[in-house]
DNA sequence: TGAGTTATGATACAGATGTATCATAACTAG
DNA sequence: CTAGTTATGATACATCTGTATCATAACTCA
C-alpha cells in the first residue's frame, strides 16, 4: 500500500478553500477549478477527494456544522458549571453573532447555504431545521431554570422566549452581513433585549476571557 | 416609426419570468435562456429589453423593490387615517410574513439578493440598507407616537423596540422560508412580541379585511 | 529490487452560458 | 407604395464548468 496521505487533511484543505471562496466572492464563485485554485491543489485532486461538485458542496455544508458544534461545545464548557442563565444566553448571542473576520466568513458561507436550501431539497435541510430547533430547546430548557430561580422579568413564557431570542440574534447577524448595522449596533439592540428578559438586574458579570457582550 | 410595442410590459413580463425561476429553481438558476423560456419569448428579446445579464438582474431588484414599496403603501391606505399604532405595527408585521405563495417567492427572492449584495457592492446596497432603515424610522415615529399616548407597556425604548421588531418580524420571515417554523408558529412569536410591547391591553382590533395576525 | 497500489498531473469533451452578429419581419410616416 | 425604423428570429462564438480518461509519479511491502 503506497503513498498515503492523511485524506481528511486533504479534504479539510480543499473546504477551506471553498469557504473562501464563497465568504470573498459568493457561493455562486464556487467552482471545482476556483475551490481548487485557493486550497493550491490541482482540479483533479478536487475530484479525487470529493469526486463531484455536489458532494463537495455537501461536504462543505456538513463541515460548517461540524465546526458550529464544536465552537458552540468549547463555549460552553468554558463557562462556569453550571453556568448562569444570563452567562450561558450571552455566550450564545456572542457566538452567534458575526463579530470577527473568521465570524463573518462563516455567518455569511451559512446564510448562503440556507438559501440554496430553499429551493433544493436535496441540500439537508437538516442543519437548517434541527440545528436551529436544538439551539432553541436548550435556550428553552435554560430559561425554564431561570424562570424557576426567578431570574426572569415576569409575565415571560419560556417557549415563546426561548424562539424570540433565537430569531432575533439572527436577524441581527443578517443585519450586519448586509451592512444595515454595525455590530455595536446589534448588540446594543440585544443588550436591551437581554435586560428586559432577564430583570433589569443582574447585569454582564463576564465568566469568560472572550468578549463578553457589554 | 413602426411596430411600436409597450416596452414596460414587456420588460415587466420578462422580469416576472426571473422572479418565477429564482422562486421555483433558486437564484442560481436563473439564466438568460431560463428567463426567456419562463417568460415565454425569445432569449433574443432578453437581450434586447435587457442588454445584459447584470442588467437584467439588477432591474429586477429594483422591481421588486418598488413592488414592496407600494404593497406597503396600499396597505397603510387600507388603514382608517391616521391608523392606530397597533393597527400600523400588525399591519407591517402581517406585510413582512411570507404567508401566501405569492409572498412567499417574493421574499425568497428578495433573500436570495441581499445574500448576493453581501460579496457583491456593486448590486445596490441601498435597498438592503436604505430599504430597513425607512421602515425601522417609520416603526420608530409610530412606537414615539404611542408612547406618547401612553399605549406602550412601561420602560421601553422606542426606536430599540422599532429595530427589534423590524428584526425580529425578520428573522421569522427567514425561519419559515426555510422550513424551521410554519407561518402561524411565526405569528404566535409576533402576537407575544407585540403583547409585550403594547399592554397586554389592547388585541387586535381588525381594521382591515385583509388576514390579521390573530 | 520489483510489483502493485495510491495519488496526482495533463488533457479532453460535451453542455451551458453570456454575448455578438446578421438578417428580416412588422410596422409607421410621408 | 415605399423608405426607414423598430422588434424579433436564427445562429454563431468564446468561455466556463463539471466530468471523464489516460498516463505516470510516488510510495509501500514482500
């Protein structure tokens, strides 16, 4: 048995490329040759890796979630066990907004990604409906806890919270993708949604070294 | 001067045909030659309405766009005069949910754009920046105007609460179009939302025939 | 060292796509 | 009726894209 390379090295290469690609120019600039181009390998080595276009656009999209995952497990482990509700519900309006370049790159490649979902079928919907509907069951689950200690605002219903929230950070992460706000501004509207859902009281106590929103 | 032909129409016909297939086959699959065959004439007269693809694209954007705008104008005159803020708000929100077919490719495609205006510049930014900022500044004077007359529950930020809203009714709109949320799981959000911004007080006085949140 | 397998290069090909060109039909004005 | 202009058809072309093919380099193992 000869030569043999580390394939998921290769292939990790080759999606960066594409993310690339498609965080610069658009999920549309993605080809075989230009993904090949920006990871420095041949064409044919984008075929040998990924053998045709839609499986490495499948390959791609199912990295991005991998990636999600992780970052959002290494989050929270990070945090304080258990964490606070409030800690835990602003480590994820952090995460989930496109702060940094790295953040933009993916917000922007994933947003791409729902969108072609939207008409093709084939493109899992998967990480587009369960992803977002786990996110929004922990939320809810963390929001029930801190209902239950009476950290809440009252009159809130944890369900109905939990989505509001989800939805909101992501309509302000597309906010900033398009330009329509800043960052700053983003989390300026979502400090005032934290601080009416949470009492007025207990304000950012930062439990981790990253950025805390503030 | 012969063979004079309404060249609105015609033009209106054929962006109507790009609308149809970005609706139907995504974005991506709208060519010169997919426009025509939708559109039911020749790819010569793409070309000779059009000029070019860009062109093309980019008229119908701003198509859709002034179709948006006076959508929105019609409802508000459907409004009693001047319309209660309540009315104004479920009126936009009910506007901004892709609830029926029609509005549903309209904000596919509408989505499909502001994820090409993200990498490219040169497709108007305006309507992605401009386009909010309008409707975010009309919630605003709306919500001062009901704070004023004391309708708004109490410790609330106005022009916060416009770009919450706006985001918010947003993101709901891009949760359905993917699948994640059916558009009366959507609106049971927004009723939430909007119980908590108004008092608990005043529900949805119908003020027009037309479907209200409910 | 040699045989066999993996990894990669070079190249070809068919189909699609945007655009250009040439011709001509359809029509109006004088 | 005819000349001239607009609108449309037919077709061609270069480029890009996904995919396939053939060769061979690189390497391992016996």
């Amino acid at each position: 048995m000869p030569k043999i390379v580390d394939h998921e090295q290769r292939r990790a290469r080759i999606l960066e490329g594409l993310v690339r690609v498609a965080g610069r120019r658009g999920i549309h600039a993605v080809t075989m040759r230009s993904v090949a181009t920006e990871a420095g390998v041949s064409l044919r080595l984008v075929q040998y890796y990924f053998q045709t276009k839609a499986r490495l656009m499948h390959a791609a999209l199912l990295d991005l979630e991998r990636q999600s995952h992780e970052r959002w497990a290494a989050r929270l482990a990070r945090l304080p066990q258990p964490p606070s509700p409030r800690a835990f519900v602003e480590a994820f309006v952090d995460e989930a907004l496109p702060s940094d370049e790295d953040s933009r790159v993916f917000h922007l490649v994933w947003t791409s990604y729902a969108v072609l979902a939207m008409t093709d079928p084939e493109l899992a919907e998967q990480p587009f409906v369960d992803g977002p509907n786990q996110l929004e069951r922990q939320l809810v689950d963390v929001l029930k806890r801190a209902q239950a200690d009476g950290l809440l605002a009252g009159g809130l219903d944890a369900r109905l919270e939990a989505a509001r929230l989800l939805t909101l950070t992501h309509g302000l992460g597309t906010s900033v993708l398009i330009g329509q706000r800043t960052v700053s501004a983003a989390t300026r509207v979502l400090r005032y949604h934290l601080d009416h859902l949470f009492g007025r009281s207990d304000r950012a106590q930062p439990t981790t070294a990253s950025t805390s929103i503030s």
